[in-house]
C-alpha cells in the first residue's frame, strides 16, 4: 500500500486520513514512521507484559478466586497501563527508543 503525503494529508489508494485521525489510531504523529529495529526493541516489553498479566491473574484467582469477568478484565486494564510507566520511573531495564522519543516530545510540548 502507497502513502502520499499532501499538506498534513496521508493518501492511501482509495482513503484520505487526516493527521489528526492517524495519531488517533496510531499514537504517532502524521508522518512519524516507527523503524524495523524500534518495533523489535518493544518486542521483549510486550512479551513480558503478556506474562506479567499471566503471573498477577494467576496470584489474584488463587488469592481471591475467579472474579466477574468485567472484574478480571479490569486488573488485567491496570496492569497493561500501569507497566510502561513503571518501566520508564523505575529503569530496571533499558527503555526502548520510542519511548524516551515519546517521553522528550512530551517535555517539550508541555
């Protein structure tokens, strides 16, 4: 699929999105193209998010027993929004590019 890019406009075949619907969907900027090596530095983040929502889950139904799912799907929301910023504040690991990229855009917008 081609993209063209016209004054703030990305073009595909058949669709005209605006910048605006792009970072909507995307998260990005209209034009900010995230690399192959970025994409594979998150790979490991999100491998151990997926198993850190599998350890808690497992903790909570032992702890308490089986919840509501609406309850379950609740603790599992936390965890997976609670875990880059725990990452980032407690530097543990190194964080990966896109994220201090996104961090730096931030501090310069506010």
């Amino acid at each position: 699929m081609r993209y063209y890019r016209h004054s703030g406009l990305i073009q595909t075949r058949n669709t005209i999105v605006s910048g605006f619907d792009q970072f909507l969907v995307t998260g990005r900027k209209c034009g900010d193209m995230v690399t192959k090596d970025q994409v594979l530095e998150l790979v490991p983040h999100y491998v151990a998010m997926v198993l850190l929502v599998l350890f808690v889950m497992t903790l909570i139904r032992a702890a308490i027993g089986t919840q509501h799912i609406l309850v379950e799907f609740a603790f599992i929301l936390a965890l997976v929004f609670a875990y880059r910023p725990l990452i980032v504040r407690l530097d543990i690991v190194p964080t990966p590019t896109v994220w201090e990229e996104d961090e730096n855009d931030t501090q310069r917008e506010g």
